[in-house]
C-alpha cells in the first residue's frame, strides 16, 4: 500500500505541481536594489518590438531573433488608436490580435515589460491616440479633462481585463507594465491625471503588477513624470554621461534597480532628412557600462519594422516620419540580421548565457522586376466612387474630424468668386493647411500648399471656375503640447484679400475603392486639360504582375521602388504600403512583404501620385528590387534641429 500511495502521491504532484508550488511573483526589492522573480534576484535586458508595425506572420521570426540575442524581455506598446479606430468599434484579430503576440512571446521563452498608454508617443500617429477624442475641439489631452478620462476608463475597461491573465503572477509574461508614457515631457504636469491613471490601472490589474513610468534622464523631466506608487525609470542612448543619467533616476529613486527603459539603438527619420544612423561600436560600448553597473536595460528599437498604412507621426516644427521605421535597429525593418545585432550580442554574452542553437536566419528577398503602370483615374474622375458619404456642404471649410475622416485624404471644392486674369494669391495666411495641399483651377494643376513651408500658390481664371484643394493629412504630431493636431483646411483660405467661401467637401475613401476594384480605366471622355510641366493632377495608376508557382520559395519579400514618381500611396493586393516620397527622401523603397503577394493570382499594384507621374514622358513603371534604399541624399530646403538623443528640440 505504501508502495501504491508513493506513487499517487508522485502523481499528482506531476498533475498538480504547479498550483502546489510557491505563487509565481516578480517585484522590486528596494533593500538590495534589485528587481525579484520568484525570489530571486533578476535583471531584464530586453528589446523593443511594435507588433503593430509588423505582420502577425513574422511575429515568431522576430521574437525568435531577439531570444537567441540573449534577450530574456521585449518590450511592446498598444497603440489605442490601431484598436479603436471609432468610438466603440474594437479590433483585436489578424495583426492586432496582441493576445496572440504575448503569448508567442511566452512559448519562445521572453517576459514581457507592457507600455498600454493610454498614449505611448512611439512615433505613431497621435502618440496612439485616437484622432476621435479631438470631436470635443478643446479637450485637453493626457489630463484631467472629464472628456479624456470618460473616453480612457472605457478603453481601458475593455484593454487591462483582457491583459490581466497575461501577468507574470497568473501564470502569463507580463513582468510590469508602463503607466502613461513620458509624462514629464508634457506641459501639463497633472499630477491628478497620473493618479487616476494609477487606480485605474490598480483597479483592473492588482495590487501586485509592478506600475512604473519612463522619462528623460533629468530632473527636469521626472519632477512632471513621476509619481508615487509608480516606480521612475529613465531613458536615454549612447554618449549620455551614464552615471550622471542614474542619478537623476536615483533623485526619484533612492533605492530599487536602476533602469533604462529606452536605450536608444539608432534614432527617427523625418522626411527631407538624412537617415539617422548610429555605430554599433557606441551602442555596444555603452551597453556594456550598464550592464557591467548591473543595470537593466531595454534597447529601443530592437527592430522598428514598418508604418504601414497611414500609422506615421510627426513632430514640431511639423515634420512627418516615413514609412519606414528601421530606426537603424539591430535587426532591420525586414527582420535582418545587422552587425549591430552580432555586436550586441557579443557584449551580452559578456553578462549572461546566450541561447544555444541557430539564429534564424535573414529572410530571402526577390528582385520581381519591373512592372508597367498605366493610368487609371484623376481622383476628380473617380470622386463618386471615392466618397462613399457623398458631398457635405459648408460656408467655411471643414476639419477631417468634423468631415468625421482619421486619415488620408479630403477633397474640397469652391470656386474663384471673381475673374483673376493675372496671377492672384490663393493663401493660407494662418498656415491651415495641415498638412499638404494639391491645388487645381478648371483641372489645371496650380501648385502645392505645405504646412510652414509655402501658404501661397498663384491661381489665374475667370469667375465660377472650379477650385480643387485635395488636402493629405501626413501624420499627426506624436510628441510635445500639439498632439490635438486637426487635420485638412484648419483655418479659412483668401483669395487675395477675400475669404473663400461655399465649400463642397468629399470624404474619401481610397483604401476600401482600392480594395474592392473600383479604380477601373477611364472611359473614353475629352482628354485632361494640358497640365504644366512641374505637376499633374492627383491620379491613379495601376499595374500587375505574375509571380511564377513553378519556383521554390515564393513568394518572397521585395521592396518596391518608384523609379521618376514624385510622392504619393502605393497599393499591393489592396493591402496599403504606406508613403512615397523619393522626391523629398531620405526614404526610396518600401517593404513589402510576402504574405501580402499571391502565386495564384495577378498581384495588383495601385498607386497614386499626388505631383508628377512619369508616364506622359516615356515608359510607366514600378520597379521591384531586392535591396532597401533607406539613406538616399537628402537636399533639404528647411533646417531641423533634432538632436540624437535628445528630446528638448521636440518640446
């Protein structure tokens, strides 16, 4: 019998092991300044991954990577916008099922160090807010606001249940999660808003779940960022005086781990700006510091991947960011392997076991080649079936939000109110156009409206001819006190000294006409008007091509590159690559990646060139090539001050 219990007991020990072992916990020990799982004394060196920037279907290559780095963490945001679009309307499948995403993350073997917003900047549109919250015009965000805070307990209430079983004390990756993000970089140091924010993430997660914040490394930032019962990390990148920057972290944190939440491995581009490139040989050696201090440390980015779509921020003075986010990472946008990354590697060896086994390796890329674009529509032939809600009619003109439009593109139409025979200012004297403006008279393309750039454009023509304004919303401000950045004409257009009225006002809805077909060839009417040799009218042109089933391996990653296109939006298989714009730069190539091709059909491709299409003056074509072109020669016609690795010129 003896015999027979031993084994019962072995049994369900086996069965039941986990609940009869001790609690998982993970906490801070403020006595040994340290971080404690289970008990023991633990350090994180993680690295930041977006999985909104890059396709469920490489999530595990990604991961992977990072894991066989020697990372034992990734750090993630949750962008609030890229899951409630609309009020009410949420979205968690496909590419953003972020539940599938942590536990991919749990079954490779990372923990996980969550950054849930509410706004999280990461150069994402509107910090990750959703541009709906601006329907009340003056509400103050990332405050005490009633509005704001309505709008956050609820997304909140949906999002923190959802995470809870993820936490690493039910069983799940999640070590600690970020409250806010970058607080002290705000003008408006509510200390009320933090503390709401800290019972309501209390409220949702428990009393366990290590709370903490992330700020600059200065005093000047913590003083705004931190907050009690919030435990205050720091950021900062390679050249900082490292010692000088845990001090500033020790003055709100005289004892715990010493922390740098975002170690910057490379930096943000902007568009008509080099790209930032940072050696590796400095990113390593600064690593190996904070290691060495026994500190932890999450790089950031880890891999930057891509904004897709329309998901780019922008900063101040307005400068959007590119499609590309390879923020010169360790891993590329595409998930190559980098010198940087061998580089880190080597010095994290130096500190803790690395991972046996094979790294996966650098995805294959395939140079399709060229494909031939043929002209489709203006955007002006194809207006009914690109405004799905139809005209809306004002006095004066109306904002994307009132036009209740997030992103892209709205056209607005008047006309001149008097005959100018000689060229006559069309202005934005209050800089309204946010943020690009393609101006046309009688379907005669006159020139381009930019945000601080150029606020007047010469028109001639007689009285009642027709004025097309398509205004491109770039981006929102991410970061700073103008993230409430309202998009299309903010502000009244004059026409010399006149203002312009009787607005008509076309919502457009160029990605959903894309996707099902709709931008078909012209029908044979009365050819354009001839347009001047600097610009075209904003259009559409399309083209396909066939990748062979016979061949192994494909379909592959490629990017495309628009050889003699000026700036616009590209189109594969109705999934939207994001912006072009080699014109400006330093940007050339997009990325697109495999799952989106097919090997059983003709792949699409849909552009739209917003300036100047190279098919009236020879052959049409998009080319696609196996190498990115991120760092072409930038000619800049305005000076930014971006430092960096620092984030006061951004203020």
């Amino acid at each position: 019998m003896s015999v027979l219990r031993a084994g019962s007991t072995l049994l369900l020990l086996l069965l039941f092991g986990q609940s009869l072992s001790a609690p998982r916990s993970f906490s801070i020990d403020y006595q040994d300044d340290c971080f404690r799982k289970d008990g023991e004394k633990f350090r994180y060196i993680s690295g930041s991954i977006h999985y909104s920037r890059i396709p469920r279907v490489y999530w595990k290559d990604r991961l992977l990577k990072m894991y066989m780095a020697g990372l034992n963490a990734i750090q993630t945001y949750i962008p609030w916008n890229f899951h409630e679009e609309s009020p009410g309307r949420y979205s968690f499948s496909g590419d953003r099922d972020v539940e599938h995403f942590l536990q991919l993350a749990k079954d490779i073997g990372l923990l996980v160090i969550l950054r849930p917003g509410p706004y999280i900047c990461a150069e994402w549109d509107m910090g990750g807010l959703p541009a709906w919250l601006l329907n009340k015009q003056d509400i103050v965000l990332r405050s005490s606001d009633p509005d704001y805070i309505a709008a956050v307990d609820k997304w909140m209430g949906k999002l923190l249940p959802m995470i809870k079983p993820y936490l690493y004390q039910n069983n799940g990756p999640i070590i600690s999660v970020q409250v806010e993000n970058e607080y002290g970089s705000y003008f408006a140091c509510d200390y009320n808003y933090l503390r709401h924010l800290t019972k309501l993430f209390r409220s949702h997660l428990g009393e366990q779940v290590v709370l903490f914040t992330t700020d600059g490394a200065g005093l000047n930032y913590l003083k705004c960022g931190s907050i009690q019962d919030l435990y205050a990390t720091v950021d900062f990148g390679p050249g900082t005086n490292i010692t000088a920057a845990f001090e500033a972290q020790r003055h709100a944190e005289p004892h715990g781990p010493l922390v740098n939440s975002e170690y910057y491995t490379g930096w943000l581009d902007h568009w008509g700006t080099p790209h930032s490139v940072v050696p590796s040989a400095a990113v390593a050696k600064s690593l190996n510091k904070m290691l060495a201090m026994g500190a932890n440390v999450n790089l950031y980015m880890f891999i930057g991947g891509t904004n897709f779509g329309y998901w780019n921020g922008a900063n101040e003075p307005y400068g959007s960011q590119p499609t590309s986010y390879d923020y010169n990472a360790p891993l590329t946008e595409a998930g190559d392997l980098t010198e940087k990354y061998y580089a880190i590697r080597a010095v994290i060896k130096m500190h803790s076991k690395i991972p046996e086994g094979p790294i996966p390796p650098t995805t294959p890329k395939y140079a399709y080649g060229t494909v031939g674009m043929k002209k489709l529509q203006t955007i002006s032939d194809a207006l009914e079936k690109l405004s799905f809600s139809g005209p809306v009619k004002s006095m004066y003109p109306q904002t994307f939000i009132q036009l209740n439009q997030a992103f892209a593109y709205v056209l607005y139409r008047t006309t001149l109110p008097v005959t100018c025979s000689t060229p006559t200012p069309l202005s934005s004297p209050l800089n309204g156009v946010h943020d690009r403006a393609y101006v046309s008279v009688d379907g005669v393309s006159v020139g381009i409206l930019e945000r601080n750039k150029a606020i007047t454009v010469n028109v001639t023509g007689k009285a009642g001819s027709q004025v097309d304004i398509l205004v491109e919303n770039m981006g929102r401000i991410n970061y700073g006190k103008r993230i409430n950045d309202f998009k299309g004409l903010v502000s009244n257009l004059t026409l010399g000294r006149d203002t312009l009225t009787g607005w008509t006002m076309y919502s457009l809805s160029i990605d959903e006409a894309v996707s099902q077909g709709l931008l078909g060839e012209k029908e044979s009417t009365p050819t354009d008007p001839p347009q001047p040799a600097a610009l075209s009218l904003p259009a559409f042109y399309g083209g396909s091509f066939i990748i062979p089933d016979g061949i192994p391996d494909l379909p592959q990653d490629t990017y495309i590159k628009l050889p003699k296109w000026r700036k616009g939006q590209v189109w594969i298989n109705g999934f939207n690559l994001g912006r072009y714009w080699p014109a400006r730069g330093p940007q050339v190539t997009l990325f697109v990646p495999a799952n989106i091709l097919s090997t059983e059909a003709p792949n699409n491709v849909t552009v739209l060139e917003l300036e100047e299409a190279p098919c009236s003056s020879g052959p049409c074509t998009v080319e696609f090539t196996n190498t990115p072109i991120l760092n072409a020669t930038v000619t800049s016609h305005h000076k930014q001050h971006w430092g960096l690795f620092t984030k006061e010129d951004l203020l």
